[in-house]
C-alpha cells in the first residue's frame, strides 16, 4: 500500500514538473512568436527584441525612434512591438485597433500613427476617419476591433509582461535573456550593445 502512494506521489511530482517545465518554456517562447504582419525586420533575423508599449506613455514615443534606428543598424533584429491595454481608454482603444489593423498587414500603418499622435475615441467616428485615411478597409477594422481573438491578443501583451516580472515601459525583452526597462533615453549605441550581450548570452547556452 505505502509503495503504490510513493509510486503515485512519484507520478503526481513528474507531472508536476513537466507542467512547471513547460510553462517555464512557454513564458520564454510566447513573447517571441508573432506574426510578420506584426514583425519589424527580416524574418530569418537571429535576435528577436520584444518591446512593450503604452501609446498614452510619452517616453515609449521617445525610445520609438531610437529603437526603429537601432534594429534597422543591426540588420539582423527582429522587432516585435506589443502595445498593451492602458489605464488611459483611448490608449487601449488604439492598442486593439492596431492588432486588429494586423489582419489587413496594416498594424504598423497604425502603431506608427498611435506612436506619434493618440487621438481622442470619445467617439468612433475618429477611427473611421484615420482608419480612410490611412487606407484601411473600415468595415474590416471595426469587425476584427471587436472581435474576442483580437481583445485577447492585446491582453496576452499585458499578461506577458506581468510574466516577465516588468513593471515599467518601454519595457524591452532583447533575446530570452535580457530585459531592458531604460532609466533615462537610450542611444541607439546602447542597444546595439544590448544586442550584442544578448548573442553572446544565447551562444554561451549552446
């Protein structure tokens, strides 16, 4: 009787582990698993940088060029930006409406727009008139803005970083390795160096 409770507390603990395991390897890979449509750089880059964003941040609109600049200098970066639900209404508004821009490949006509000007949605009328501004198909927009997958596809931002144990933003996850919550503006320098820790990081594992 006392061998087959150890034996099944031996089983349970296994099962445990593996679970605790792959969760483990689940918060490392899911940042880093995003569309192209959703990627800024090549495809087959050999670094992948997270970077978590708050379109009501003014400072996220500050790093966004220093980062842009950095990723395009190295070459081989892949940029994957993950704009997150906000205290601020119209930032979480624009926050969806960028994902949902995704399915058309306009997320970065949007995250760019939202990077450099957060409007006012008291009204939906704005999103519809950026929306032909910019070229997008409307009633497409407003049918993947409401759509649950694309509402949890912006809260799994926020519920990745929170796994990641940051609390600040711009908040970047440069590699598996690295993670980067600037103090004060970065120069594209810092980050070049940034990606260049992070290989080392990487190639020191295998």
């Amino acid at each position: 009787m006392l061998e087959r409770l150890f034996f099944g507390f031996m089983a349970l603990t296994i099962i445990y582990l593996g679970y605790q395991l792959y969760a483990l390897r689940d918060l490392r890979v899911a940042p880093f698993d995003a569309p192209m449509e959703r990627s800024l750089g090549p495809e087959d880059a050999d670094l992948v940088v997270v970077e978590f964003v708050d379109y009501s941040c003014p400072y996220c609109r500050k790093v966004q060029p220093i980062i842009t600049e950095a990723v395009k200098a190295d070459g081989n970066v892949r940029l994957i930006p993950r704009p997150l639900m906000s205290n601020s209404r119209d930032a979480s508004i624009a926050a969806i409406l960028s994902h949902a821009a995704a399915r058309q490949d306009k997320f970065f006509v949007l995250h760019h727009y939202f990077m450099e000007n957060l409007p006012s949605f008291d009204n939906m009328e704005n999103a519809a008139d950026i929306a032909a501004e910019l070229g997008l198909d409307q009633p497409t927009l407003f049918s993947d803005f409401r759509s649950d997958d694309v509402i949890k596809e912006v809260r799994a931002n926020n519920q990745m970083m929170v796994n990641a144990g940051m609390d600040g933003i711009p908040a970047f996850m440069i590699g598996p390795d690295i993670y980067f919550i600037p103090d004060e503006e970065p120069q594209v320098e810092e980050f070049l160096r940034l990606f260049e820790e992070a290989r080392a990081k990487r190639n020191q594992g295998t």
